[in-house]
C-alpha cells in the first residue's frame, strides 16, 4: 500500500539556492520536452518519453549549469509531461501548458538515493544532504519518490511517498443498515439520511473583508518594488491561511465519515458545469466538493469501505422518499416540503440523502444482478417507484 507524508522543511541558505537551482531545471525541461512535442507532432513525427531523456547528455553540453542538480530529477519533468499528455489523449485533463516561474508551483522530484534520519530530524538528498524538517510522525517502508515543493508565502514542503508492504483491506458486502446517504450542499456542507447535518463553515467569506484589504493595497504597488513584493506576501498568507482551514475541515469530516459507516453513497456531481454559474460559483468554489470526494475515495480504500456513486440526473430532492412521488412544482428555494400523496412533510436536502442511499443500494443490487421487492425497500429504507418512474429523468 502507498501513503504519503508530507513535512514542513527548514533549509539553510545554501540548501535554498539548490531547491531554486533544481526548480528552474526542472521547470525548464518540462518547457523544453513540451516544445519537442508539439515540434514533432508539426512535423507528424513521433517522439516518446525516453527520446527526450535520451537527449539529456546532448542538453547538458549546450547548458553546463543542468549538470550542477540531480541527473534523475532532470529526468523527472518529462516523465511528467508523458503523464500529462496521456492524462490529455485521454480526456481526463486539457492540453499540457507550459511553466512560469510565477504562476506556476515550484517543485522537482528525486525518485533514488533519498535518505530520512528520524533521530537527527534530517533528510538526505543527492548534492543536498541534510535538510532539518519537523518531525511529527515516522514511517516505515521503502521510499519510492520525493518532491520537494515551494509555497507562495516562501515555504519548504517534502512529500515521500511510501510503499509499507502492507495489502489493502478487503471491502465487506453493502449492509443497508450500515450504508448512509450522503448530501452536498452549500447551506450544510453536507446531510446524511438520518438526519445530521454538518454546517458548511464558508472559510472563505469569513476571510473576505481582510482579503480585499490586502489585494487592494497590492494593486496600488509598484510593480518589481519591494513594497509590491511584501503586499504579494501578505496576500500569499492570506490565502494559505484559507486553504489550511479547509483542508483541516475536510479531512476531518472525511476521516470522521468513514470511520463511522461501512458505506457511503454519494451524487455525481458536474463541479465544472456548476462553476459556470456566476452567483454561485464562489460559494462552490469554497466549498471544494470534488477534494471531499477524493478524500472519502482513497481513505475508504485504507480502511476497507465501500463508496457508491450514484447518477447526476436521478431525482433525489424532487422525489419522495417514502412513496416515491415526484414534486415537479419544487424550486431550489423551497427547503421543505409535504407530499401530495402520502402528505409526508420533508427536508430537503435530507430526502435527498435517503434517496441517495436508495439509489446507491439499488444500484450495488443491480450490479449483482439481484433483485428487491417493495416490501424489502421499505425495510431497507428505499424509495418505491413505479416502471415509469425509473426511467432516467433529466430536472
């Protein structure tokens, strides 16, 4: 099994010059591997990954100064750029897009000969030895790849993913009893089906006020000045100051989640599509349903759970959970409402999260090719729906 741990650095001046050294290599080969690409494919000439690394001896004559780093971190800017464009040839990500020194994130990755000293506090790299970072856990295991990263505020971050020789945990058959549904919102961060609600802690609107006090202030700098250079700062710390809290939130929501249920069924949200919404996309922004998602998912992995994604055009808030009838009169400003059959009063979003779980429950029988009267969906939990009613609807 892999884990990563990730530990604030402390480097001295001289280990700082080497990290900066080692960003701009790599930030210029990536650069440079991704010109050869797009050369190549002008021309309908094929070029892989190891074409390029074959070129490194040739690259080091005509720029001496790639020879002062790591040889394998030179290597690993193009790996990388292969990754990306399989990532693009695959739909899954847009078309690789070349490196700034100030826009993008500075990092470089040492794949061999890295060593942790647990006791001295330190770890080794090749031409940078030594390196105090704070210690607040160990691991064990064989060390596969470590980047080392730059924040906008200045710091140093190590990341060594580790592989510990332990197997995933086997996922246990879906008990209905022990399966919750789970609802995103921006109101509550997120509803289960049986009833809880966690409020949605808008870290960024709590941080707004002083936000626009400092990017203004930054606006009104000279730029290249060493006024506009502390205001970026500052603005810098702001924002990681916002991005800190978040992440606590949702990995201790997430963390919290799994620990407590089997299984968890959520909604296929369209995040991207949902951002094109201009009165809403900042509160989405905020809320970072797609970072919850991915934690639940790989966390579930490490501790034997079971994650059920339900469609994104199933009739959750609109459908009733005890009869299945459904309101094609509700808005998304109504937050409660009563059926017009069995005159059930609901909470939104918490009818949603039961119908979550009984789509998602559904769903798993379906694929095991099993089937579940009436009669059981109410023990379990499940709405009823007529034929006609199953078909996909579109609200």
């Amino acid at each position: 099994m892999l884990k990563a741990f990730k530990y604030r650095l402390f480097p001295t001046e001289a280990q700082m010059n080497a990290f900066e050294q080692h960003f701009g290599c790599s930030r210029f080969l990536y650069n440079w591997g991704l010109e050869q690409r797009i050369k190549a494919h002008t021309l309908k000439h094929k070029i892989s990954c190891i074409d390029l690394i074959n070129q490194l001896p040739k690259l080091k004559e005509q720029f001496p100064w790639l020879k002062e780093v790591n040889s394998q971190a030179l290597q690993m800017p193009l790996r990388n750029l292969d990754n990306a464009f399989t990532s693009f040839f695959q739909k899954k990500s847009d078309f690789p897009k070349f490196k700034s020194k100030s826009r993008s994130k500075p990092k470089f990755q040492c794949p061999q000969h890295v060593k942790v000293d647990f006791e001295a506090k330190t770890i080794s790299l090749v031409k940078i030895p030594e390196i105090k970072f704070a210690l607040d856990r160990t691991f064990e295991g064989t060390i596969k790849t470590t980047t080392i990263s730059k924040t906008p505020t200045g710091k140093y971050f190590v990341s060594v993913l580790v592989e510990n020789g332990k197997e995933l945990p086997s996922k246990p058959k879906i008990n209905p009893e022990e399966t919750i549904g789970l609802d995103l919102g921006l109101k509550d961060f997120c509803i289960d089906s049986n009833g809880n609600k966690t409020s949605n802690p808008k870290f960024l609107k709590a941080s707004e006020k002083r936000l626009k006090h400092h990017q203004r202030k930054f606006s009104k700098k000279k730029k290249g000045s060493k006024n506009h250079s502390q205001q970026r700062l500052q603005v810098a710390k702001v924002h990681e100051r916002i991005a800190n809290q978040r992440k606590d939130f949702l990995h201790k929501t997430s963390t919290k989640l799994i620990r407590e249920n089997q299984s968890i069924c959520l909604e296929d949200l369209a995040v991207g599509n949902m951002l094109k919404n201009h009165c809403l996309s900042k509160a989405i922004s905020d809320v970072s349903w797609s970072e919850f998602k991915r934690q639940l998912e790989y966390k579930a992995g490490w501790h034997g759970r079971n994650i059920i994604t339900i469609g994104r055009f199933e009739p959750s808030s609109k459908l009733c959970s005890c009869c299945g009838t459904i309101n094609k009169t509700l808005t998304l400003g109504d937050r409660e409402w009563v059926c017009s059959s069995c005159k059930t009063e609901h909470d939104r979003d918490v009818n949603a999260a039961k119908n979550i779980k009984s789509f998602g429950i559904r769903l798993h029988l379906r694929e095991l090719g099993q089937s579940i009267n009436k009669a059981s969906q109410r023990n379990l939990g499940c709405s009823t729906r007529t034929n006609e009613e199953k078909k996909p609807t579109r609200l």
